[in-house]
C-alpha cells in the first residue's frame, strides 16, 4: 500500500521504460538487501506521513477544543452578566415596591392626621357654639330673672299702697320739683318735702327738719341743707326709678325700685360686657386665620 507520491515507484517506473535498464532492475530485483532498504524507506516515508496526520489533527482538534472553551467561557461570563442584570432589576424593582409602599404608609398617615385635625376642629367649633349657646341662654335667664323680681316688687307696691291713698303734692317725685317749691316748704314752718331730701348716693330719704318750732334755726338750717341736697345731681337708675314709681308710701320709706333698677342695670351691663367678650375673640380668631393663609 504505497502512497501515491512515492519517489521509489517513480524511479521504477522511469527505469523500467528504458531498454537499457532492465538488466540493472533485474539484478537489483534480485538483492535483498536493497529490497529491505526501500521497504524501510517506504515505512519511514508511510509513519511521516501519517505523524505529519496526526499532528495536524491534534492540532486542529486542540483549536476545537481551545475555540470550545473560549466559547464556553463566553457562555459562562454571558450568563453571569445575565443574572447580575437580573438581581439588578430585581432589587431595584423591590426598592421601587418598598418606596410606594412608604410613600402609601405616609400618605394614610397624613390622611388620618387630616381627619383627625378636622374632627378635632369640629369638636372645638361645637364646644365654643355650646359655650355662646350657654352664656346667652344665662344672661337670658338673669335677666328674665331681674324683670320678674321688678314686676313682682311693682305689683307687691301697688297692692300694699293704692295710688288713691297716696298724697296729692306727693304724686310727683321730689326729685324732679323745682327750687322754687323747695324754697317755700322751707320758709312756711309746716312739715313738708322742703326739710327732706334725696340722697346722692342710694336714693335714701333724708328728714332733716323740725316740725315744733317754724321759725327756729334748726328749721332754716334744715331747708338749706334740703336745697343743697335737692339740687345736687341724682344717679341715673335712680332718677329712671322715680319717674316709673306710681307713688311713694306714706311713711317716706326709700322705693326699692332704685334696688331693682340696679339689678336690671347689672344684667344689661354684664350681657354687653358677654357680647364685647364675644366680639373681641371673634376678632383674634379672624387675626389668626389671617396670619395662618
């Protein structure tokens, strides 16, 4: 099984062509020990070549497997970069599920802190209403309290001193008698309202006067001192009081319509004083929501 490059089967064929070789191939046909050489070269030229063979198929066998391994590398590092993208997304995609669900919590909690303040507003606004509600309906009641002790005093003095009874010269409060009527009762010597006066300061009657002796000095001493005490300046409760007394009582005791005007004066006084409170918080609570927006 030579190759077909074989140099030493050219060579015969070449020599076996020419007439003049054929002696010369016959005798080296013959011998063996040539015979033996071109059988050993034709071994050595047949393990050459298939060294030369198996070298290149190593080779090309180790490109395989080295171009296997590269590629295999290249899978691997593809693979891990796969994955790193992959944990990448996937802790960017919790952190995005744990930020909404912050931003969720927080927004319930300023939705409820909301709610909260609104009814705690609302709780406020309903107490200071039930506040007003209950001052007004006090001062109310204070006053229907005042006017139903005035009416029941009004309607206790005219049962216990009819307006028939009463003098005639007395219908008139002395408080509001001229000077001149004043100054006659206290020079004619008789006991009358010109020795009596009204005090400045409650409303009280005052007799000052003597009714045994005309024309004695305490006598005149008494009208002087009852025209001072006449033109002096009547409180104004007291001077409303006496005009509305239907009469006075014969014993010249004090009215107690002057008492009772007080109270009604304390309780008209006391709900202005309730509504100049209520408007001045109305205005600090209209400053604050000012300073507020």
């Amino acid at each position: 099984t030579a190759p077909s490059h074989d140099p030493t089967r050219s060579t015969r064929t070449a020599a076996s062509r020419s007439p003049a070789a054929s002696s010369v191939r016959s005798e080296a046909d013959d011998d063996p020990v040539d015979q033996a050489a071109q059988e050993s070269a034709a071994v050595r030229i047949q393990a050459g070549a298939r060294g030369r063979r198996d070298r290149m198929a190593a080779g090309k066998l180790r490109a395989q497997r080295k171009a296997d391994t590269e590629n295999r590398s290249a899978v691997r590092i593809q693979a891990r970069e796969r994955g790193r993208q992959a944990r990448k997304h996937v802790a960017a995609d919790r952190e995005f599920r744990a930020l909404e669900a912050r931003s969720a919590t927080r927004i319930q909690a300023s939705e409820r802190g909301r709610r909260d303040r609104v009814r705690v507003e609302g709780l406020r606004q309903a107490r200071v209403v039930e506040e007003r509600s209950a001052v007004r309906i006090q001062a109310h009641e204070r006053g229907r309290q005042g006017r139903k002790r005035v009416a029941a005093e009004r309607g206790r003095r005219e049962l216990e001193v009819p307006s028939a009874q009463a003098p005639a010269r007395e219908t008139k409060p002395a408080a509001v008698e001229s000077k001149a009527k004043v100054k006659r009762r206290a020079t004619s010597g008789s006991r009358s309202d010109g020795n009596s006066s009204w005090s400045d300061t409650d409303g009280s009657y005052t007799d000052s006067g003597s009714s045994t002796d005309p024309g004695s000095s305490s006598d005149e001493d008494g009208g002087r001192r009852s025209r001072r005490g006449s033109s002096r300046r009547k409180p104004a409760a007291a001077k409303r009081a006496k005009r509305r007394s239907p009469s006075r009582s014969v014993s010249r005791s004090p009215s107690p319509t002057t008492n009772e005007e007080g109270d009604s004066e304390a309780a008209r006084q006391s709900a202005v004083r309730i509504q100049a409170q209520e408007r001045g918080r109305q205005g600090r609570r209209r400053v604050a929501g000012m300073k507020q927006r």
